[in-house]
C-alpha cells in the first residue's frame, strides 16, 4: 500500500483539462479525494446489512460480489489506514446514483442506505477519533437532495428518489447536475478544511464541543397516542448567545428512512432546555433527533428516538 499513496501524495500532473495555480504548490498533497464510479451503486444485498469484516470478506481485492455488508466492510478496513496518517485530509466523494432503467429498485434502496450510512454520525465514522475524514454525500445531491453549507450550518437531506435525477443517455450525470453538485461541494469542502485545520482531532464537520440530547420520549421506542406531543431536549454546556436547534423528524417508508419535516427552536442565552408541541401527521414509525450547531459550525447530534402512531 504504501507503493501507492506514496506516489498519490507525490503526484503534480495534470491529469484532466481542469484549470490550475499559476505557481505549484509546494510539498506533498495534503487532501485526499476519492469516489467510486456510478457502477458502483448497483448495490445487492439488503439495506439493514452490517459490515462484513474484511478478514472474510469477498469484495476485498475483487470486484464482487458488492453488497451493503460488503461495501461497509471495505470503508471501515480504509479508516485503519486513514487513522495512520493525521496529517492528511481524506474526503470521501459518495458513489452517483444510477438512472432508472440501469439499476432496480431494491438495488437503488440499497444504494441509498449505503450512502446514508456513509455520512451519518452513527455510521462509518462512528468511533473515529482521528478526525481527518469526511464524507460528501454526492448521491443525494444527484437524486434532488442536498448537503451543502447555509450560513454557516451543513444541510443534509435526502428526496424521495434514489435514481439519478439528472441522467444522459446514460448514467452519468448532465451538466446541469454537475453543475448544481459542485455549487454545493466546493463550500462544503472549504468548511470540512477549515474545521479539520483548527480540530483538535473530531469527525468534522459532524461534532461540537457541546452535546444535545432529545429527552421525550424518555424511551428508545414509545407508542404515541393522540398524534399531538410536546417534544423536549436540553444542550450542554449552556447556550452562549441567541442561536436555535433544529429538530428532524424522519418516517419510515418500505425499508428507508425519508426526511418528512424539520422545525427550527429559537434558543436564548443561557438555556439549557427547549420544548416544541407539534402533531406527527401519519400514523407510522418516526425517528426523532435533534443538531445543534457551535459557534465553529460544527455539528452536535443527539441520538434518535422511535415512536409509533397507530
């Protein structure tokens, strides 16, 4: 392996008709981008897989067979290596979606639950203190989602398609899309950078020195009945200066997880708490958590809570 990355952070050529500096930077390549291509989002398997360890996995050295379980294994043996070395970037590029007609669409569901599993604080990254990786979610841009940066707070939810929004003749996305993709990924990229630059090791750009938690329901799983609840969570260290949390709330279709709405609670210097009263409009499975972003834009998430409305 270290055949390759030696010559990866050594390499200068220019290898597409992209523009450059007048002047080359000097030194080896500090950040490290890296994506798979569309193929690579014809996903079997089933999207509740666990990672495959890759002491005996099959996809490891192959190019098959891909399944969720498999994928996951090979992205989690990568952060082995990622951990050795601190002084580099690493930015995960999410493989693009497939097109319809290339794909089916248990396939596609699988792709999805890959791609959220890639940028979640609760998945690929989860126990990773090194902090030199991040993952851009270029999946769900390409299927009329988002993960972008607004004022100073990434963004990131999903659309109710897991096929390629803006296809050719072929797979590949039109200019249109890749357009839209890198309106959203350059700022993006800018924020991880800055962020990885001043951290003192956490997954950026998905931590914050304060916590948030949602506390109602006080259980992991509760049936709620009427559909009218007063949802409550606190942040810790107290809040320094007026700023909000954003509530998520997230329905369960099929098999996926699909951003039905957000609400945003306004905070006031020095609180602790919040309490927001809303109706859940459908009776199914919901998952619930909340962010909190800190004065560097990082992220705070707390950890979902169920409820079911029969």
């Amino acid at each position: 392996a270290s055949t390759y990355t030696s010559a990866l952070y050594a390499e200068d050529g220019q290898n597409s008709s992209y523009s450059r500096l007048t002047s080359e930077p000097a030194g080896a390549n500090t950040i490290v981008m890296f994506k798979s291509c569309f193929p690579n989002s014809n996903v079997e398997g089933s999207p509740s897989e666990t990672a495959t360890p890759i002491e005996s996995n099959p996809l490891k050295g192959e190019s098959g067979p891909l399944t969720v379980g498999n994928a996951k294994g090979v992205y989690r043996d990568l952060l082995a290596y990622f951990a050795t070395q601190p002084d580099k970037m690493f930015v995960l590029i999410v493989s693009p979606p497939l097109r319809q007609a290339d794909t089916t669409s248990q396939n596609a569901a699988n792709a999805r639950a890959l791609s959220n599993w890639l940028v979640s604080p609760d998945g690929w990254l989860q126990g990773y203190s090194t902090g030199n990786v991040v993952a851009w979610d270029y999946f769900t841009v390409l299927t009329g989602g988002h993960h972008r940066v607004r004022n100073g707070v990434v963004e990131h939810f999903g659309s109710t398609s897991n096929y390629l929004k803006y296809p050719t003749g072929d797979s590949h996305p039109s200019t249109t899309g890749d357009r839209l993709a890198t309106a959203e990924f350059v700022p993006f990229l800018n924020a991880a950078y800055r962020s990885w630059e001043a951290s003192t090791g956490a997954n950026l750009p998905y931590t914050s020195q304060r916590t948030c938690s949602l506390s109602s329901p006080s259980v992991g799983s509760r049936t709620i009945s009427p559909w009218t609840h007063t949802w409550r969570g606190s942040i810790s260290p107290a809040q320094i200066g007026g700023s909000s949390v954003r509530l998520e709330i997230q329905h369960l279709y099929g098999s996926g997880w699909r951003l039905q709405t957000t609400r945003t609670i306004s905070l006031h210097n020095g609180s602790t708490s919040w309490a927001s009263r809303f109706r859940l409009s459908h009776r199914g499975r919901y998952r619930l958590r909340t962010r909190h972003s800190d004065a560097d834009h990082r992220l705070a998430y707390s950890s979902y809570r169920y409820v079911t409305v029969r």
